[in-house]
C-alpha cells in the first residue's frame, strides 16, 4: 500500500504580496528589498543600572545574625522545624504572603 503520493511543485514559487496597491517604499528600483539593521532599546539605561547596583551595595546585610544563629543551630543539630510550620511555610510563600 503506498502512503504518500509524489506532489508536483510549481516551477516558479515565490512570496505572495497581501493587501498591497503598488510597489512598496521599501523597495529600490531594482524591486529589490532594502533591510535595514535590527535594533534594540532598553527600557532602563546603564546609568540606572549602575545607580541601582550601588543602592544595592549600600544596603546593610541585615540578616546576617539570623544567618550565623541558623547555621549553628543545624551544625549542633538543635534545630528543629515542625511539619506544619514547613507547610505554612510552603503555602504563604505560594500564595505571596509576607510572615
């Protein structure tokens, strides 16, 4: 049983112009078609960036305490969480709320 059949391609198959009146603007008179180069704008500029960056460095590192407390408390192994607290946890951070 043969599936597919040959098809017959058309000798000449180019791109179809849609809803065009006359040549268009882009079009030199060879009727080839002028590109011009890509192009891309950012919505914040380096000089944002950089003001943001050093914002960020100037900030203390608040929680660091907390951090240093926590880490010991698992190396001595004195740290324990309970499974309704991971997951309350779990759930106020899925649903976006802060503690």
């Amino acid at each position: 049983m043969k599936i597919d059949a040959p098809l017959a391609f058309p000798d000449q198959v180019g791109p179809q112009r849609v809803g065009t009146t006359g040549p268009s603007q882009s079009q030199n008179e060879e009727g080839r078609v002028s590109l011009s180069p890509d192009q891309a704008q950012f919505s914040v500029d380096g000089e944002t960036v950089q003001q943001l960056k050093t914002d960020l460095a100037a900030l203390p590192d608040l929680r660091q305490d907390r951090v240093a407390a926590l880490k010991q408390a698992i190396e001595a192994g004195s740290y324990n969480v309970s499974g309704e607290q991971i997951a309350q946890a779990m759930s106020s951070d899925l649903l976006g709320k802060a503690e």
